[in-house]
C-alpha cells in the first residue's frame, strides 16, 4: 500500500488540472532534451492493466524523447537526477471541490530536485475517476498516451499559444471536420438528455453510433476510418455521486483533439455528455 501511495500522489490542484497545462517556453524546450521516464508499478495489482496498456502505449507511439521504464524503486534514486522528466499516473483532488474527490491521470511532468508535487506539469490526460474498474477505462490508454504527446507538439509547434485561451481556441478550430466523420460514444457515458439516437439528431445533424462499452473498445483497437469517439471521466461506476466531468472527443486513430470541455456535476448538470456538448460539436464556425 505504501508504494501506491507514493507513485499517486494526492496533489491538491487548481483547477488547470482539470484543463489543458500550458508550460513556460523554457520548460517546454527543457522537457525536448530529458529522457522520460516511464513509471510502472508492478505492486499495483488493482491497475496491472493499466500499466500493461502504459508500457505498450509508450512503445508504440512515444516518439518526441528517448525513454525508460522504471519501478518505483528506481524513481526514488533517480527522482534526484538531473535531465530527467516524468511519466506517470497520478491521483488529483482540485482544489475547488468541496467533495475532495479523487481523479486518476496520467501526467507528464518535468524532472527537478524539487518536490514531486511541484514538478513542471507539462501535460495530463485526464483517465479515470479513482476506484473505477479498469475495464472501462483501460482500453483508451493507447489514446490518452497519444493525446499527451501530441499536446506537446502543438505547444512546440505554436509557441504563441502562452495561455489557455489561446490553446482552447485552437482546439476549437479541429470542430470543423467533425462533420466528415462518424463519433462513437459509450450508452453510459451519455446523460440522460442525450441517452437516444433521436434526443441527439435533435442538435447534432452528423452520423452518431451509440455502442457498449465493449463495442467501443473493439472499434478503438480496430478503428474504421473517419472515426472520432468520447471519452468521458466521470464518477459512474464509483460512489461517488459529486465532482467534475471531463470530456473528450478525439480522433480513434491518432487521438487528434476535437473536443474538450468539463462541468461541475449537479442536478442541472449531471454525469455525462450532454445534449448541449452536441450542439457545440455541430458548430462549424
């Protein structure tokens, strides 16, 4: 138990965990020359899976800096090192939640011989509420990795992008090609405005497949071309009933983003995509 503890540690954040980090410039050119390491934590048996999935996410996809793989052991010497940055999960309460719920994400931070709390956040994927059985979170992984590597990018590529803002608006412009493509959402992970074929044609005029959460892995593993699908961080599944819910839209081939907004989870605004997410997806302008 010690050693989970110690790899998820509880930040007690602001809210720009629960959107998307903008580093300093100096950071961001500091990262493009470390080695990351990538944390597994064999001793976490109740996220096997999950790290499974990490370690052959990272194989696959990770290209922006040379990499490891290191047991928490190994962290707790290297942490100290210079040259260094950091991937891996990551337990989160924000800072204006009165509930103190707990997130899972999978971070990317910058190497320092500060804290581990203050580290240079460089990227997060938001995962999974924590406590949520790995099944119907763990297949979308591959992606997440993808998604934080290619934030990366953008910032690298868009240095003019210094402020959230900024980002957003960029982000916003992927919308435009939504209408070319099919987007498949999990039934769960609907709210309950949003839970039919019919309620969603009412705002979002693009082919829209409701499917399992089994269905959905499948498609991710095996995407067909021009699909696009939600991923959604919420507490279904868990005890909990209050927090945030985080979602997005991104492409089920390159995890491109299309799609990224949050809400604060109460009577007018349950768990889980909305019929007005919708009506922003169909906005092209």
């Amino acid at each position: 138990m010690k050693n989970i503890i110690f790899v998820l540690f509880i930040a007690v954040c602001s809210s720009s965990f629960a959107q998307m980090p903008v580093p300093k410039q100096a950071d961001l050119n500091s990262f493009l020359k470390t080695t990351t390491l990538v944390i597994i934590d064999e001793n976490n048996t109740e996220m096997m899976e999950f790290y499974e999935s990490l370690k052959a996410s990272v194989e696959k996809y990770w290209k922006i800096t040379p990499y490891e793989f290191i047991s928490l052991e190994d962290f707790d010497v290297r942490k100290k090192e210079k040259n260094n940055s950091y991937l891996m999960l990551t337990e989160i309460s924000m800072q204006a939640d009165d509930a103190m719920v707990k997130y899972n994400f999978i971070s990317l931070l910058l190497g320092s011989t500060r804290t581990l709390q203050t580290m240079p956040e460089l990227a997060n994927a938001p995962l999974s509420y924590y406590g949520l059985e790995e099944e119907t979170f763990v297949f979308k992984v591959p992606a997440l990795v993808m998604s934080i590597q290619n934030h990366i990018n953008v910032l690298k590529d868009n240095p003019n992008l210094d402020s959230d803002k900024k980002l957003m608006l960029f982000y916003h412009k992927n919308i435009a090609a939504i209408k070319g493509m099919v987007l498949y959402v999990a039934q769960p992970d609907l709210a309950p405005d949003a839970n039919t074929a019919d309620k969603i044609k009412t705002v979002y005029p693009y082919e829209c497949k409701i499917i399992s959460y089994e269905e959905l892995s499948n498609m991710v593993k095996n995407p067909p071309a021009n699909a696009i699908f939600l991923h959604k961080m919420g507490p279904a599944g868990t005890k909990n009933k209050t927090g945030r819910c985080t979602k997005m839209v991104m492409g089920a081939s390159d995890a491109k983003l299309y799609y990224f907004d949050y809400h604060d989870i109460n009577d007018k605004n349950p768990d889980g995509f909305m019929l007005k997410d919708f009506k922003k997806l169909s906005k092209n302008d």
